[in-house]
C-alpha cells in the first residue's frame, strides 16, 4: 500500500526519532527553552531552544562548535528554525539539561516559548542590498541587547516577535511580527546620465505604483522621468539600474516602527503591523531613539495587557487612542486601519524632499 509521497527527511534525522514521526501525542514545556514531547507507544523526547544571532549569521568556528554539540547531544542533528534559532531533540531529559547548559557557555540563551521573546530575526541590511535604508541587522542587536532577558528570564504578557527590515520590500518578514522596523528613505530618487546605459523598459517596470515613465529628448535620445507625486521612494529602481540613485541617504535615509503584526490565525487573525512612529533616524551603532520608542511600547504592553494579549490584541481592546495616550508616542490623526506596509511613507517627514 502506498502511504504517501517519499519523506526523505527522515534520513537525515535521528534513529531515536523515526518511530515516533506522526505518532506524536502531547507536549509539554518542561522548563524554559525545553519541551517535552510524547509519542502514542510512551516514548518521550526533548527538544531545546537557543536564540539566534541577528540576521543567523555564525562564523566557521561557532558552526563548528554547535555541530559538535549536535553531535554529542542530538544524534548528529538539528535544525534552524524560520525565526533562525536553533532547535535541537535530545533523547534524554538529562542530556538536554547538560545541553542547555553547554549552549549558555557559548554565549546563547535558552528559552524563547511560551510568554516570552520568540525571536528577533532580520534581512541582510546593508550586508549586500542595494535597496536598504537602514541596518537592520544592527538594529535587531540593540533591540535584541535591551529584550534578551525576556528571552529565558523574565515573562511577557504573551508572545513576542520583534523583525527588522532594511527597506519597505520587508524581505525580513518584518510586518507579520508584534514589533517591526522597516527602513525607509524620505527623498525621491533621481535619474542621471548614466540612465543610458540601463534597460528603460524594464526599469519602468520595476516601479510598483508606476511613477516611472519613459521620455523622448528633444534630440531623439530615449531616457525615463519620475513623477514624484507618485513615488513611494522604495527604491526598487535604484536596484534595477545603476543611473537612478538617491543623492543624500546618509542624512534622509531611516526607519520606521509599526506594531500588532503577526501570522498566527489565533483570537482575530493575521494582521498586518500599523506604523506607530514614521520615522526615526539611522544613528549607528546605538539606535538610542529606536531602542527607547520600542522599550516604551513593551514596558506598556507589559503593564497594561491582559494574560494571554498578543500586542494586536491588546491595540484592539483598548483601541489606537488609548495606544498612544498610554505610550506618550505622538499620535496622528490619519486612520490606522491604512497606516500598514503599503502606506510606510504616508507619515515620512519628507526630509528629503
């Protein structure tokens, strides 16, 4: 009889898991960063949760260091998870406590279930995209600095997940988590001679609002224009041909801070994260405004949520006036139902411009 269709993950995990695969149980949170699973025969294993370093980068030498505890601990296996932290299933209970211990050696704190920090997870940033107005790996290590100790110590109203993004393309996820930073850049892009050299069509088509357009010169020579009372200044242009440039990012270039995101299709659903604060300025390596803004947003949430109340939940329960009145964040009048990803540079300060 045919059961399905070839599962060759199984090679590639532990002998002690094979029996158990769909015949799962029940869990339980044994104690913070370790799960306890059951299977249908009784059998019993534990996973264990570390975090992650910002954007999953490792170097050689730590990679070989939580190999060897895969090794030693896991039958030679383990997985990183979507957020980019570190699991680990260990056969015995023992074993997994030795390995939690072996991990905060290294550096890394175990937990990250339950009413805690989740995850803080990022795209490249400035490490090779062309598009990024802010670092958001380097924003996610201050963040991740302030918040650790709800990571594995300390216990939040509910689950948390904190994202940052380089620019409005979000490709860290950033609008699906609880707190997000996305970055943004406040002036128009600018077209220079070196357009030529560029396939117009093509870099026509990259503009998702359609603020690009082709042109005839007076001297017959093809070039393209941005209307700036269309552009959105994501910057996906800049990407596509090297002729289209931003003139000043370093002094317009920052990041915005939306909250309520996630995936989850608990209580009232996926949502979209709202932006709470437009704008703030990259100021590296510290990101003191950000760091205050998003600890002011916790340290409220913590005091005021109910047992159980995703941040979503609770701007819905207590509605986005009483958001900003508690926070002290200033408020702006425009809707919040609208205020998602796809209007990031409604509230821009448009510094740039």
């Amino acid at each position: 009889m045919i059961e399905g269709p070839p599962r060759p993950y199984l090679n590639y995990i532990p002998e002690y898991l094979k029996e158990s695969v769909g015949k799962w149980v029940t869990h339980k949170l044994e104690e913070p960063g370790l799960i306890e699973h059951v299977d249908s025969g009784g059998r019993k294993v534990y996973t264990v949760k570390a975090a992650a370093t910002p954007n999953g980068r490792y170097s050689t030498d730590t990679m070989r260091k939580i190999n060897d505890l895969a090794r030693k601990y896991a039958g030679g296996s383990m997985r990183f998870t979507q957020a980019l932290n570190m699991e680990f299933v260990v056969s015995d209970l023992a074993k997994a406590r030795e390995l939690k211990s072996e991990l905060k050696k290294l550096g890394f704190p175990v937990g990250g279930w339950k009413e805690h920090l989740w995850s803080l997870t990022s795209c490249a940033g400035y490490f090779h995209c062309a598009l990024a107005a802010t670092d958001a790996p380097s924003v996610i290590q201050r963040l991740g600095n302030e918040l650790s100790e709800y990571f594995d110590e300390k216990e939040l109203p509910a689950k948390l997940t904190v994202a940052a993004s380089g620019c409005p393309s979000s490709c860290g996820g950033s609008f699906l988590t609880d707190i997000s930073i996305n970055g943004i850049h406040t002036e128009i892009p600018v077209v220079t001679e070196n357009v030529k050299n560029c396939d117009l069509q093509g870099t026509a088509f990259t503009c998702p609002v359609g603020a690009i357009q082709l042109k005839t010169l007076q001297n017959g020579e093809k070039t393209i224009e941005i209307r700036e009372n269309l552009c959105i200044g994501c910057g996906l242009c800049v990407g596509a041909c090297g002729g289209i440039i931003f003139k000043t990012p370093e002094k317009t270039d920052g990041h915005a801070i939306s909250i309520g995101g996630k995936a989850s299709a608990s209580r009232y659903g996926t949502t979209l994260g709202r932006i709470v604060v437009p704008f703030l300025p990259n100021e590296p390596p510290h990101y003191e405004k950000t760091v205050k803004a998003v600890r002011t947003i916790v340290d409220t949430w913590i005091r005021d949520a109910r047992k159980g109340e995703r941040i979503a939940d609770w701007v819905d329960r207590i509605g986005w006036e009483k958001f900003f009145e508690k926070t002290g964040l200033p408020f702006y009048p425009q809707s919040m139902d609208y205020l998602d990803i796809r209007a990031i540079t409604t509230l821009r300060d448009g510094s740039g411009r």
